[in-house]
C-alpha cells in the first residue's frame, strides 16, 4: 500500500481551494510487462465541513498518479467554516483501502518548533491540567430546518429540537472529545422582575486540536455546558499551538440541554488517572541506600 506522507490546502481565491499531496516511494517494474505499481492505486478524495473528525462524504474520484486536486463546490465567504479533507487509497488488486488525514484550510504548517510545542501541551492537557470534555461543533452548512427564514436568513423559534435555535437541521455536528481547562466561574446572580437570572462566564484553554469557533458548545463530565462566545488563539508563525476560549454557561432547562452525548458514565474519570494515585509507598522497607547504582551511576563511596 503507497503512503501518503505529505498533504496540505492552498488557496488565494474565494473561489475554489487547492490540496496537494504527497506519497512515499513506491516500487518500479518488475518486468516488461509488468505495469507500473502506481497505477494499481486508486485515490478518492473526502470531505467534511467544520468538524475534522467529520462525517466525511465522498468528493471524487477515482484517481490515479495525481496528486492535486482544485475543489471549486466550496463557499468561503463565512469566515469560521472550516473544510477538512481526507485521502482514501485503494488497492485495485486485493480492495484494501486506507485513509490518510485530515488536512486543514484553517491553519498554516507548523514547523518543527511548533510540533513540539503542540506535543507537550497535548500532553500537559491530557495529563496534568485538562478535563475530558465534549465539543459539539455548530453547523454552518446543509439543509435548513423548517423554522428557517430565507428573507431574514435567521430562525424564527427558539428551542426548537430539530436545529438546536442554529437554523441548521441538527444543530450541532457530532461530538470530539477533548481536554480543556475551565477556569472557576464567579456567581453572580442577578434578578429581574420576574425570577432570578444566574449568570456564569469563565475563560478555558485547549491545544489546537480540533479547532474551536464561537457557538460550538462544550460539555463537562458534570453535565456543565458551556457555549464559546470567542476564541483567541496562541501562534508560532501562523501555525495554530494554543487556544484560548471565551465561555458562557448555558441555563439549565435551554434547548442545547437536549443534546445528547452517548457517553458511558459508569466509572467515568474526567481527569488523568495519574492525578488521584499516590506513587509512593511508605510502607516499602527496602534499601535504598545505594539506588544511584541501579541505573549505572557511580557506587556508593565513590563521588
């Protein structure tokens, strides 16, 4: 199976986006009449919109020893909408397929600096200072629900269950876990004349993966949900590493409630489990006199 090692998407028009690619080295004839094993693959191109984890739908092809593909079916007048595209290659020979991607117009490359940045704060998020969460991104794109107005262009219901108050059939695509710092929210509640209004803002922090706009909504382990009002975002040379989010909860008893995420509660930890184990052992008598020596360091007596 060929490798695809390289892709990314370009564009400098609002008309059309450009994704390029790259393979692995792949193997000459064998004969004269041996055809060229490139041209045993073939290579389909998928897309999904504002959610990197999708659902991708097929896009074209198939194609063979191409590696540029022009999508002119885009419309990048909204400014958050983000498309993502994967590469599945077949084996025309066996029917083995595998998927390669995504690549993003969202974000420039990151260089080799950025990757390492972007690795250890994966890590520091999963491990140390994040909770799993859940993002739901909003939808920008697909048919209209029903409360939907084409002379307005905005709905004319709130709370409906069949878009969530978007306008959008579903609302909200499906949900990406992820870990996130909440900061603690003040209470300050406030009261009208007629009932209390509890009001909750905080901040949030995520790495770069999956990219966050406002009006996507997050979700707590506690069932806290919270929308993205604004997203401010840390970068090394354009190249995406760091997220900061704006977050508003949202009342309980609003329609985003209604979302639901089939998650299995049943012993649900939304923290590392690192952070609630004890390394040490205090009970241990062994010796430790000497533990210098255990990983090839001088013996005892010898500094």
């Amino acid at each position: 199976m060929i490798q695809v090692t390289k892709m990314w998407v370009r564009s400098l028009s609002l008309d059309h986006l450009d994704l390029y690619w790259e393979i692995g080295d792949v193997a000459g004839p064998r004969s004269d009449e041996d055809m060229h094993d490139i041209f045993n693959y073939d290579i389909y191109i998928l897309r999904a919109a504002d959610s990197p984890l999708g659902p991708y739908t097929l896009l074209a092809g198939p194609y063979r020893d191409t590696y540029h593909f022009l999508d002119n079916q885009v419309s990048l007048l909204h400014k958050y909408r983000q498309f993502h595209y994967k590469l599945r290659v077949v084996d025309k020979r066996t029917g083995v397929e595998e998927d390669f991607g995504p690549a993003s117009s969202a974000s420039a490359q990151p260089d080799l600096i950025a990757l390492e940045i972007m690795r250890q704060e994966d890590l520091l998020f999963r491990e140390f200072t994040g909770r799993k969460c859940w993002l739901f991104p909003v939808r920008t794109f697909g048919p209209t629900c029903s409360c939907w107005d084409t002379t307005l262009q905005r709905p004319t219901r709130s709370g409906h269950r069949l878009c969530f108050g978007t306008g959008w059939m579903g609302g909200f695509m499906s949900p990406v876990e992820v870990y996130v710092q909440i900061d603690p929210s003040p209470k300050s509640p406030s009261s009208t004349s007629l009932q209390e209004v509890q009001q909750s803002d905080t901040v949030g922090r995520m790495i770069s993966f999956p990219p966050v706009n406002p009006g996507d909504i997050l979700v707590e382990a506690e069932n806290r949900r919270w929308r993205v009002l604004a997203v401010n975002t840390t970068q090394r040379l354009r190249a995406v590493i760091r997220q900061e989010l704006r977050l508003h909860e949202i009342p309980r008893g609003d329609i985003e409630y209604a979302l639901p995420v089939m998650v299995d509660t049943q012993g649900l930890n939304a923290a590392s489990a690192r952070n609630f184990k004890n390394a040490q052992n205090l009970g241990n008598d062994g010796d430790y006199s000497d533990i210098i020596s255990a990983y090839g360091g001088p013996t005892r007596g010898t500094l």
